[in-house]
C-alpha cells in the first residue's frame, strides 16, 4: 500500500497542482508492464483511470490526471521532430510578424511553442515571452536557440492543462498551428485589455486536417474583441508542407 501513496503524493506538490511529469512518467511504468502493454491506448488510459480512483484518488483530480497524461503524450510525435527526424518550419510565421509590427512589446505567451520559432522572433524584437510545450526536445531547442540568439526566454515543459495562463497577464497570446483547441478559450481572461490573440490553424474541412475550427468559428470566440484580421482561406500549411484550408485570426481585446 505504501508505495501506491507514496506515487499519488509524488504527483501532487504542495500547492495542491497535479505535477504532470510526475504522473505521466508514474502512468509510463505502469504502462511497462507486459500485460498493460498489450492494451491499446483507449483501454489502457480507462483502466489505469480506474486504478487511479482504486486507490483512493478524488474522481475529478483522475480525470484531470488522464487529462494531462494524453497532453503530455503528445510529445511522443514531436520529440523526433525537434531532434532533427523531420523536418520543422524554423522562421517566424508571417502572421505574427504582422502582428506584432508597430506594436509596443509587452508579455507574450507562446502556447506550444515548439522549438520557439516564434518566441525567440518576439523576444529578439523586445518582448518578454514564456512558451511552454510539452516536447522537452522542443523546448531544450527553443533555449538553446534563444541563447546563440542572445534573448531570454522564459521556456517550460508542461502540457495546456498545467500551465497557469491566469487573469489580465499577457499583452500577446500566439497559438499558432495548436493540436489541441482548449487553450483559446483561456485567452479572453488571461489576456490584459488591449492585448491581442494570434491564432493560425487548419480548419476543419481541410483535407486531412486534424484540427478543428469550423466556419467562423475564431470570430464567435472573440466576440466583443476588435477583430484586426481574419481569414479563412487556401495557404501553404507551414507544418503540414502543403495547401490546406486556414484559419487566421488576430484580434484585440477591447480595453
Ligand atoms: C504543430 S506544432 C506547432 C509548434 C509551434 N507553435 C510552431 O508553430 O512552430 C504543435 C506543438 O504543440 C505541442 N503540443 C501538443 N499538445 C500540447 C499540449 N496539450 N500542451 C502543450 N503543448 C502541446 C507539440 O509538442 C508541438 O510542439
């Protein structure tokens, strides 16, 4: 019994957060076992859910454990890429660069930020940025390239679930080319009024896309903000190397 205790306390510090590294890395040894191996994704993350509840952890702290799990797995698809497998756009998006141009530099958040394209662009013209991903390749790239920039970044490894976007904190949010959609619904409380959003994405039609914004549906999001650009429109997809439906989107919480 004690060493079950003794991992579910791992998992949360004393701030009462659940630490995200702890209870993937705790959810991975499980998953080593040769009979949890077997299991495909679906089943093993319910029975280890299961497990969770089991041994005596609250329902809604599991589901937000399982929740975090997924995120961070995520970083199983990028980890290759940032190590140099395949290849990943290296230069700033346009969409931010037109963002940010005229604009006087404040916070900006980079909601994952990969191996900080993005970011460092921000950071080199003046902005104090934190990004956070849940690739550590990603994220051990974006610092070193943000050191032989000569820029400070504020760069971590933690899924959207963890991250503390907070209240009226960011003068710029950037998600760009995000595969999961939840964090925008955090960026009308977290940004501070005047601040913008900057989204660039698939859209749902698009073939292949495994992204999810539908028709508009940025511009419903933002209601009440002052819509400086929308588009929805045939580009090139920066990280899937071809023509697809886009969505872009950069607006302006009103003061
Ligand atoms: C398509 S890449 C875009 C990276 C970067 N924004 C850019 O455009 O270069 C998606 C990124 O989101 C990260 N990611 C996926 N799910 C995440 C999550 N739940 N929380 C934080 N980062 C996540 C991935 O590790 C990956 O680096």
């Amino acid at each position: 019994m004690w060493p079950v205790v003794l991992i579910l306390a791992l998992c949360i510090p004393v701030h009462g957060q659940i630490d995200g590294e702890a209870a993937y890395a705790n959810f991975l040894r499980w998953r080593a076992v040769p009979e949890n191996a077997r299991l495909t994704w679906q089943a093993a993350t319910e029975r280890y859910a299961a497990k969770l509840t089991a041994d005596g952890m609250a329902p809604s702290e599991a589901r937000q454990t399982m929740s975090i799990i997924a995120s961070r797995d995520e970083a199983v698809l990028y980890d290759p890429v940032y190590a140099g497998k395949s290849p990943s756009p290296q230069t700033p998006t346009a969409l931010l660069v037109e963002a940010v141009k005229g604009r006087r530099p404040g916070k900006a958040l980079d909601v994952g930020m990969g191996q900080g394209r993005n970011a460092i662009f921000m950071a080199r013209h003046g902005w104090d940025v934190t990004g956070f991903d849940v690739s550590k390749t990603g994220i051990a790239a974006a610092q070193r390239h943000a050191m032989a920039a000569g820029v400070k970044l504020n760069a971590l490894v933690l899924s959207d679930e963890e991250f503390p976007f907070g209240q009226a904190q960011w003068d710029l949010i950037a998600i760009i080319y995000p595969i999961e959609k939840r964090s925008v619904f955090r960026v009308r409380d977290a940004l501070r009024p005047g601040g913008i959003i900057v989204v660039e994405c698939g859209h749902k039609d698009g073939k292949d896309s495994p992204f999810e914004y539908d028709t508009n549906e940025l511009l419903r999001i933002f209601e009440g903000f002052r819509i400086r650009k929308y588009e929805d429109t045939a580009g090139a997809h920066e990280w899937m190397r071809k023509e697809m439906r886009l969505v872009r989107l950069i607006a302006e919480k009103m003061p």
